[in-house]
C-alpha cells in the first residue's frame, strides 16, 4: 500500500453515553488507534458527555460543549448508547435525536451483514440508506371529532425533492465505495453493486412517486458515475417478503423515513444479534457511528458487551469520512474474526470478553 505524501489529522468526539457505551466506545478509540501507519492518518479524541447519567449530573442531556465541540473540533464522532428513562421525565429529551437535528444528519446508514458461523443464517451483506427527516416523522398530527361524536386523526406525510435527491444520492455513492470496499479485499457475495428505491407509490402516486421519481433522476442525471450500478425499484411489501426470503438479493436499499424504519429493525434481526450491527448518521460533511443496540443494563459492568457493533460503526463513519482504505482494513478485520469464529462475546455463543474480542480484531489489523 503506497504512503500518501501528507499526514491526515483526524479528531474525533467520543460520546459513550450510558451503561455498555461506556465499555465499547473505547474499542472504537483503539481501533482508530491502531489503524497502519502507512495510511497516514493520524487520530486525537476529545471526551464528551451525553446521556441519562449527563441529565441527572447536569439537568441536561446534551450539553452545549458537546454540540459545539462537535460542530468546530470534530470530523467526526462515535455515540455509544443512551439509556432513557421508563416514564416520561420533565426536561429530559433524546440526545442522539437532537445531536441528528443539530448537525442536520439526514440520512441513517444501516449496514447489516451476517456472521457466516451462526447456525442456519442466510448470506446477508445489505446497507439501508434511510431518509431521516421527513415523510410522516414530521409529526404534524391533528385529531378531530365529526358531528356524530367519533374521533379521526390525520398525519402529513411529507415527501421533498430537495430530501429526495441529497438521500438518493447518498445512496448511489455509498454503491460505488462498497464496492471499492470489497474490492479491497472485503467479503462479499455481491458482484455488481445494487440500488434498490422502496416505496409504494402504485399507492401513494405522489408522494411516494415524487421520492422514487426523483432518485431515478439522480440516477439518470449521471449516467456515467452510475453505469456499474444495477438500479431496481420495489414497492416496499413484497420488498419486505423477498428480503427475508433471498436476503442475499439486496445491497444498497434506498428508503423514505417509515419503511427505512421498519426496514432497519427487520434486517438486524436476519443477522442474530443486536451487538453486530453499526449505524452511521449522515450529513454533508459529518457523520457519527453509533452501534444500533441501546445501553444493556442487564449486562451492564460484566465486561461481555459485544464490541462487534462499535468497530463497525467506526468503519461506516470512516467511509464517510472518505477514507475508504482505512475502513477497508477495519472491516476486514472484523470478517476475518466472525468468519473464524472462535474468540466471540456470549451473545454470539462464545464465552469471551469484549477485551478479547477487541485484541482479536487489533491483531488482524
Ligand atoms: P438494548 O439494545 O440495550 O438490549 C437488548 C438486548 O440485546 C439485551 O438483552 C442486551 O443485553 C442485548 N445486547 C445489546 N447490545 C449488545 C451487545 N453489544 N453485546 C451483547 N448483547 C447486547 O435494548 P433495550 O434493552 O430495549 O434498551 C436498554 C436501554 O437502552 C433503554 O434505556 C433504551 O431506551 C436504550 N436504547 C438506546 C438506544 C440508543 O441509544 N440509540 C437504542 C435502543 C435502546
Ligand atoms: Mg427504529
């Protein structure tokens, strides 16, 4: 691998959060840590707090400093889990919800990929792109009574072009990289890589339609960039039928907020265990990996969470971050250890530690 001419620097927010973020963020920080020299990045971390534990310390759960330091300091940040209270309590909102708002991450990137030695699993290595501010989440909700006493609610589902586009996008670029990924040595089952646009416009014409009609134009619009990609469209009911039957059909999935939502969830639970599967928030110019699983109280402090989940998110930030050599070795390395399948934390049936897990995947790199 040829040196590059300069050195990179690189800072990165650490947001642990709460219970089991605290024990895997800094699996993240070594594998940054321990990436080859002759890629010629250079990392620092700055420490910040968010979360149940920050709120009940400070009466917020997302400081300022936190935003700030993001926004002026970072290029990009790692977010643990957050525990949220069981009851509603004054005061206390989601920290990762406002942390998308404020940096204006408007696409969810779910890559969801299976670990070869769990017993029966079907080959699984597929991304959902999902939009993240839009469509029905508005919440623009009204109720109303009609003159005979019963009640109807309504809810705008709000589909932009402007949205639609940035998401498609998004989506057509992360084809490309992926594959310049698995070309790199990544394992895969893909070939040629695939956009799948869900929606259900034979339905909802316009809005639906708007949001299909204009990834397609993204497409169209650049017909050279894209010409490898194999572009498809489905509508997102027999799209959730064929995805749990030939998971191995998909690779990149396009999706408005709702059924990329839905669409999330399902697929993690094609690949066995919540502690593999990673996320990356999304914008212009900055991303936050986060792993999909929340704080684990139940395993809080016993040093088993799986770490699987943090090192990928890492990798996904680093793709976003454009080095795509460096999340290359990190993915591999991660393959390399599920595909073995001997030092693995319980979740996966092994009876290892997240330490040991994290040593693994340092030696591979
Ligand atoms: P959870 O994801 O924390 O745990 C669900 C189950 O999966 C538990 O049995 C847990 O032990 C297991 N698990 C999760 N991650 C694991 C890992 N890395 N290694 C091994 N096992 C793992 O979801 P749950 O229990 O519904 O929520 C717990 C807390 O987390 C709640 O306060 C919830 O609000 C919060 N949460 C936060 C999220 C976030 O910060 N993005 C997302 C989901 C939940
Ligand atoms: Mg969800």
């Amino acid at each position: 691998m040829a040196a590059r001419a300069a050195t990179r620097n690189l800072r990165i927010g650490l947001i642990p959060g709460d219970g089991i973020g605290r024990e895997v963020i800094p699996a993240g920080r070594k594998v940054l840590e321990a990436l080859p020299s002759s890629l010629g990045l250079n990392f620092s971390f700055i420490d910040l707090e968010a979360g149940w534990g920050t709120f009940q310390a400070t009466g917020t759960a997302l400081p300022e400093r936190t935003v700030e330091t993001l926004k002026k300091e970072c290029n990009g940040a790692l977010f643990g889990a957050v525990s949220s209270p069981t009851t509603k309590v004054a005061g206390y909102s989601s920290p990762i919800v406002a942390l998308r708002k404020r940096l204006n991450l408007y696409a969810n990137v779910r890559p969801v990929k299976s670990v070869s030695t769990v017993p029966g699993a079907k080959p699984v290595d597929l991304v959902i792109v999902r939009e993240n501010t839009e469509d029905l989440y508005v919440k623009e909700e009204t109720t109303r009574t009609l003159e005979d006493g019963t009640k109807v609610a309504e809810a705008i589902k709000r589909i932009s072009e402007t949205a639609s586009k940035r998401i498609g996008k998004i989506a057509l670029e992360l084809a490309l990289s992926r594959q310049k990924i698995r070309n790199g040595g990544g394992i895969s089952h893909h070939s040629v890589p695939k956009l799948t646009v869900t929606h259900k416009s034979n339905v909802l014409s316009q809005t639906d339609g708007l949001f299909r009609e204009t990834v397609r134009a993204v497409y169209d619009a650049e017909k050279a960039r894209y010409q490898g990609i194999t572009y498809e469209e489905q509508i997102v009911d027999s799209m959730v039928y064929k995805l749990f039957l030939i998971p191995s059909d998909y690779d990149v999935i396009v999706a408005p907020n709702l059924y990329g939502d839905i669409l999330s969830d399902g697929a993690a639970a094609l690949v066995g265990s919540l502690g593999v599967v990673p996320s990356a928030n999304v914008g212009d110019d900055f991303a936050i990996g986060e792993p999909c699983h929340g704080s684990a109280p139940d395993i809080e402090g016993r040093g088993i969470a799986n770490p699987v989940a943090t090192i990928r998110s890492v990798g996904v930030m680093l793709e976003f971050m454009g080095e795509t050599e460096a999340a290359a070795v990190v993915h591999r390395a991660v393959d390399a250890n599920l595909a073995e399948g001997l030092i693995k934390t319980p979740d996966l049936g092994g009876s290892n530690t997240t330490e040991e897990v994290v040593a693994d995947v340092l030696r591979r790199m």
